[in-house]
C-alpha cells in the first residue's frame, strides 16, 4: 500500500506551525474509501482485536478524543491513519517501508499463523495472533499521549512487545516538534526528530540517513531507538559504512533495501518533491546532476528555499513529474519514460490528511486536519477543526 509522506519542521513552515502530511494510497488496481471521524472516549476500546492478525491487547481506561481517517468498509479493520487528539498531538500511521532480508533474518516479521488440521486430532496447530500494524497503530496510541515524544516512546514500547508484521513509518507532532518512526524487522525501531528548519520526503522506503545511536541509547534529544538497538547491529553484522563517526550509523545502509525496483518506484518521488522545493540548490535535470530519480542518497531532511506553505504541500503530494519527460500527462519524453516512475499522484489516492498544530493559537482552536479524498491531482483540501465532537454530515 503505497503512501507518500511529508514533514515541514516549524521553521521550515509559513506559518511556524509542525506540519506532517501523507497521502494514503490504496493497493495497486483498487480504490478504498475513507471517512473521517472523531472518536470520543466513551467509543474507544478498552480491549482491542485486531482483523488481520487476530492479536488482542487491553487498552487504558484513560483515553482523549481524536480524530481519524478509518476505512468506510471496516471489513479489513479499522485503519485509523491520521488524525489529531485532544491534547492537539498529531499521528500519521503509516508509511509502508522497505528493508533487507539481512534484518529480516535477525528479527523476522510476527506474521499471523491459521490453526492447522482439527481441534482434539494428532498434528492439530493452533492459531497464533500476528503483531501489530497499520490497521491499529493509530488506536492503540494517538488516544493515549500527550506530546509526540510520548507517541514515539508508546509505539515503540508495544512493537518491542507484541512485534509487527510489516515494515512501516510513523510521524507525530505537537505544537513543538516532529517525531518520525522506522520500524526495523520484526521487534525493533528507530526514530529521529525532525530538525526544525528542515522538511523531509518520505516515499516507501526506509528514509532516515543519519543516526546517532550514542544519543538514541543515552540522552535521547535528537534519537531514539530500541534499547538493545546496538547489540542488534553488532549481533547481525549490519553496519556497512566504511569508517565513519564512531556511534554513527546510516540506517538506509543498514536497515534498508537496496532493490533496482527502488530506482522506478521510491526514491522517483524524493528526487521530485526535492526539485519542486529547492529548484535551485541542483541541477535536477542535467547530464552531471548530483541527484537523479534513481540515487539512493537523496537526503532524508533539507532546508528548503523558502519557507513551506499548505499551498506548496498539496502540490508535492500531487505531483506526476510536470516539466520532465516522466510527466505521463504531458508530450515531453518517449511512452516508455512517460510511464517508467512511479507518480506522486496517482489514480488510487484513498485520502489525504495535512495535520497542522498551530503554536499561536489557543488550545482549544490549535489543530487542524485539512482532508482531500480521491486523486490529488484533480481534488481540493478541506480544512476540519480537530477538537470537536464530531465532524460535518457531508
């Protein structure tokens, strides 16, 4: 399920306000619809059970209000994607990611196994419940925290004890900072504030490109992470820099994957959003162009030119590669490089969700979910008041 992902750090952002924003995309030939709802404490569950993998957690008796962006058909779950909670802390959840088969094989997925055979017959397996994912990040903890830290430190708390079946990234954000998630195999994650004077591009792969893992396992200003997160790479091998700042790590080298697929499918949309941002830091277009859309060392963070607007947001997320010859709308390349990358926007968008935490306003109007549904490259944003009751009929 690929989704498209970006991060304006407050002194990045107009208006001075953290702003994380993702398209939700639906799986590739399909069309998911999606609504958006305020979940009151008295609706949130105090026991949860997962559809896809039949794991079942209890939950605090405490939770706040938020919103949310569930599937209009909760045939698959409730995933919850985006929303905003009471104490005006924002989650996006999730950025499907990739990773290696050498993480894999040191921390493998908690995939969800079906009972084998028959009940009270020799060779009978019962079922075992998967970990946790996409379809429930958002409900087992945008409810339960008060800062993005604290949301950091709540996910990574339940993946070390229930583990996940897939690979993905999260962003939380408060009227402060921006917090951003990687999960790395089955029980292990990273996280990475995102500097204040930087946006960052996330597409499906694993995005952070500089680690510092002295201060994820010490202070934790700037990083967070497993506690066992340096034993695990030692253990594995997984370090491939040659050299470097002892207590360093890259994570893209270590955790992520290194697939030709990347070329057309992923790092496309880094290279696209970054040109749109900094037309004039590279030269994007040239036959020397430092960075093209197959490098896979396009920065995970950047200052950008000027500062960042909701206006200039909505168009990165709804990118198809204008002014290229990989626009598949325009005349400018051959057919096969007008259909070679993969687009930003796309005909399979289910939902946007831009969640804006406004530090000069008072708490009671500080948060807002601007929402767009269906394809960006042909709708408009929406902007909802996030602490309310519940949102408009139509």
């Amino acid at each position: 399920m690929g989704c498209t992902t970006i991060l304006v750090g407050r002194d990045a952002s107009y208006d001075g306000s953290p702003i994380v924003a993702r398209n939700e995309d639906s799986a590739n030939g399909e069309w998911n619809p999606k609504r958006i709802v305020v979940v009151s404490p008295a609706d949130q569950p105090r026991s949860y059970t997962s559809v896809l993998a039949h794991l079942t957690i209890d939950l605090p008796d405490d939770p706040l209000r938020y919103t949310a962006a569930p599937n209009a058909i909760p045939d698959e779950g409730v995933w919850g994607e985006a929303g905003i909670n009471a104490a005006n802390v924002a989650m996006s959840a999730t950025e499907t990611l990739t990773t290696n088969e050498r993480v894999l094989g040191a921390d493998p997925f908690v995939e969800y196994q079906a009972a084998s055979g028959t009940p009270g017959e020799a060779g009978y397996l019962a079922a075992v419940a998967g970990g946790i994912g996409e379809e429930d990040f958002l409900t087992l903890v945008l409810p339960y925290i008060r800062t993005a830290r604290e949301g950091v430190l709540r996910l990574g708390a339940l993946l070390e004890e229930y583990g996940t079946y897939e690979s993905n990234g999260v962003a939380f954000s408060d009227a402060d900072e921006i917090w951003w998630l990687e999960t790395v195999g089955g029980h292990h994650w990273i996280a990475r504030r995102v500097p204040d004077d930087q946006y960052v591009t996330m597409p499906n792969q694993l995005g952070i490109d500089s680690f510092d893992v002295d201060d994820a396992l010490g202070e934790g200003a700037e990083y967070l992470a497993s506690p066992d997160l340096r034993e695990f790479i030692a253990d594995n091998h997984l370090d491939l820099s040659l050299g470097g700042q002892p207590g360093m790590v890259n994570p893209r080298e270590a955790f992520g994957s290194h697939s030709d697929s990347d070329h057309v499918y992923n790092s496309p949309r880094a290279w696209s959003m970054q040109r749109a941002l900094n037309p004039h830091a590279e030269d994007w277009d040239g036959p020397t162009a430092r960075y093209t859309p197959a490098s896979d060392d396009i920065p995970w963070g950047r200052v950008p030119e000027r500062k960042v607007t909701l206006e200039d947001i909505k168009y990165v997320l709804s990118l198809h590669y204008q002014g290229t010859r990989y626009d598949p709308y325009s005349a400018l390349g051959t057919e096969a490089e007008r259909h070679l990358l993969r687009p930003i926007g796309i005909n399979r968008h289910s939902e946007l969700s831009i969640l804006q935490i406004r530090p000069y306003r008072p708490e009671a109007s500080r948060a807002l979910q601007w929402v767009a549904f269906a394809s960006n490259p042909f709708n408009t944003l929406v902007p909802l008041y996030t602490n309310v009751d519940r949102t408009p009929d139509y």
